[in-house]
C-alpha cells in the first residue's frame, strides 16, 4: 500500500505518471478525481496481496496497465447516462467511468463474491453514490431501467457477451467491449441482429500494446 498512501514520495512518482498520461488523452479529470483514481488503486493494490484481484504487482505498470487503459475508453462513452459493466473484476472499467463521470450511473456485476465485496468497499470508502455492485450471473440480472451501454473488459466471447445481456440493453443502446486484439472470427460469429458498427483502435499512454473498442448495436431491418 505504501506506494499509494497519501503524503508519500511514491505516491508522488505513481501520481506524476498518471497525470502525464491523462494529459494525452481526450479527457478532463480534477485533482479529486485523479486522487480519487490513486486511492481506488491504493485498495486494489490492498486487497490484491489476499484476493488476487490482478496478476500486475508493480505500481507503474498497475497505473498504464489498470488506470490509462481504462481512462483511455471513457471518452467514448460521452452521452451514456446508465452503463453496466459484466464480468466487472476489480473494476475495471466500470470503477474508472464511476470515477471519471460522477453524472453517470454505473452498474458492475460479477459473479465471484470477493470481487464483489472489494468493489462495494471501493464504493463506500471513495463516497461514489452513482455506483451499484451486483453479485450474480448477468444471465440472471434483471432491472427496472435497462441500460443504454453495457461494456466489458476482456470478459467474453462477443457471442457469448451479447447472448447473456441482451435483454438488459435499452432499446437503441449499444454494447461497447474493450479488447485487446479484436479477431475477425470472433465478430463475424455474433448472432442476428447484433452487428459491429466500429472498431477503435485505442493508444494508451505509455502501453506498446494492441487495444481495441468494439462497438455493437442491434441491426434493425
């Protein structure tokens, strides 16, 4: 936790690098934000030595692997109001747009308990009112208020993602899925009437590495 703690000089160097980063990107963050975004990878740091939430160890590398990669999506969800975000994890990206866009409702389900219970301790101790944490299959899911984006991180096959959350999708929303490569095998299987409208490559920050968006809207006849 060191690295993280408020007031240190690791800190500092930790912070120093995500602030260059944002500085790259299409976004605008407040220094309460960006200090809201290090205590949430103080925690994920925390909780990892015992729930194994992310094989990345270093803090460098957990700000460009965790934080920019994430930062460097949200502008692509200009607009949204209510997203949810499958197979959340550790937070990511859900977490990050939670933080990035207090305006915005956002939802992360996953089914693993302690990820869950890491994700509703996020949540209480940054004060993020606009954030709900579901413990379940989002097979099972069911809401009052459908969602008008629904992401994901490296959760599934596209397939396998669209099949599962379909009915939570507001009419006329989209799915928007951050991946790293995006394999044409795996597009070309997405079932009627779900079609990729784009694929944006994505350059995150000090990461020599193939991001992609997906973007995938139900086609109508």
């Amino acid at each position: 936790m060191k690295f993280f703690d408020r007031g240190t000089p690791a800190r500092e160097v930790v912070a120093d690098v995500l602030k260059q980063g944002i500085k790259q990107l299409p976004l605008e963050l407040s220094e309460a934000q960006v200090a809201q975004l290090l205590d949430y990878l103080a925690l994920l740091n925390k909780w990892n030595s015992v729930y194994n939430l992310t094989s990345v160890r270093d803090p460098l590398e957990m700000v460009k692997l965790h934080l920019l990669d994430s930062l460097t999506a949200v502008s692509a969800f200009a607009g949204a109001t209510n997203v949810l975000d499958v197979g959340a994890g550790g937070g990511l990206p859900g977490m990050v747009l939670a933080i990035s866009c207090p305006d915005m409702k956002v939802s992360m389900i996953d089914t693993v308990h302690k990820k869950t219970a890491f994700l509703n301790q996020v949540k209480a101790e940054l004060g993020l009112s606009n954030v709900t944490v579901y413990t379940k299959k989002v097979q099972d899911l069911e809401v009052k208020t459908k969602f008008d984006v629904i992401t994901s991180r490296a959760f599934a096959d596209l397939s396998d993602f669209v099949n599962w959350s379909g009915h939570l999708l507001a009419e006329g929303g989209q799915y928007i899925a951050l991946k790293g490569t995006a394999p044409a095998e795996e597009r070309e299987r997405l079932p009627a009437p779900w079609k990729v409208q784009k694929l944006q490559p994505l350059a995150v920050p000090g990461l020599d590495a193939e991001r992609h968006l997906v973007f995938i809207k139900a086609e109508t006849e």
